[in-house]
C-alpha cells in the first residue's frame, strides 16, 4: 500500500468536492438544478449524468462507512458541525445568510468524504495498522 501523500489527500478532496457540487450547489448550476428544470423532459444525457453521480457517491459513501464505521463517520459529522457551530458563535457564520451556511456545509461534507476515502491511509500512518477487504477466494 503505497503512502498517502499531501498531494494525494488534496486530489481525494477535489473529486469529493466536484461530487458534492455537481450535485448540488446553492448557485443554481448543479444536478438538481438541470433536472428540476428538465424533468418534464427527461432524456438520455439527465440520466448519465445522474447514474454517474449515483456512482460517485457509491464510491465515497462506501468507502467512508467502510473506513471510518458508524462511529467514526458520527464522530466526523459532530466534529464539522460543531465546527459550523463555532463559526456562528465567533460571527464569521450568520445563521440568517442561507447561502453562506450552505456553501461552508457543502464544503465540509466534501471533508468528511475525502477524509472516509482517505481514511485506511490516515490510521496506517498513525497506528501502523493495515486495513484490508481481501478475503479467500474459494
């Protein structure tokens, strides 16, 4: 298993980050978007565009609950949110601007996935442990 890299950990951040906006984002120009603005005319372009989100997410939620767990995941979402939480209470983040939160949220979500990916890296790294979901084939 080759070492996770600076470089490597940012390039796991971009995909997860242009996964969460392709998704969704509060600018208008997202998935969401395009398809509530073309659902009455679904055709075969929305639909490819859709299943390989669908992939994406797949990819990074598995990867996320199956390095991180339940907990850690859990663990993960408080520690961004009380994150926001301390924004709000240090007045960097107001609750009254939807959009502001939003971004800083959708950002964050890009974290947790890029670091649930990067997980197996991270605890080798620290711990020495090698997490592995080789089983015999028989």
């Amino acid at each position: 298993m080759k070492a996770l890299t600076m470089q490597g950990f940012l390039l796991r951040l971009l995909f997860a980050f242009l996964l969460v906006m392709l998704t969704y984002n509060p600018s208008g120009y997202s998935y969401v978007h395009w398809l509530q603005k073309s659902f009455s005319h679904f055709g075969p372009l929305l639909g490819l565009a859709g299943i390989s989100l669908i992939i994406g997410w797949v990819i990074y939620i598995r990867a996320t609950l199956r390095s991180l767990g339940l907990v850690g995941l859990i663990l993960a979402v408080l520690f961004f949110g009380t994150l926001i939480w301390l924004f709000i209470d240090w007045g960097w983040l107001g609750l009254n601007n939807v959009t502001a939160v939003s971004w800083v949220i959708l950002v964050l979500l890009s974290f947790v996935l890029a670091i649930g990916i990067s997980w197996s890296h991270i605890r080798r790294k620290l711990s020495g442990q090698v997490d592995t979901d080789i089983v015999d084939e028989e």
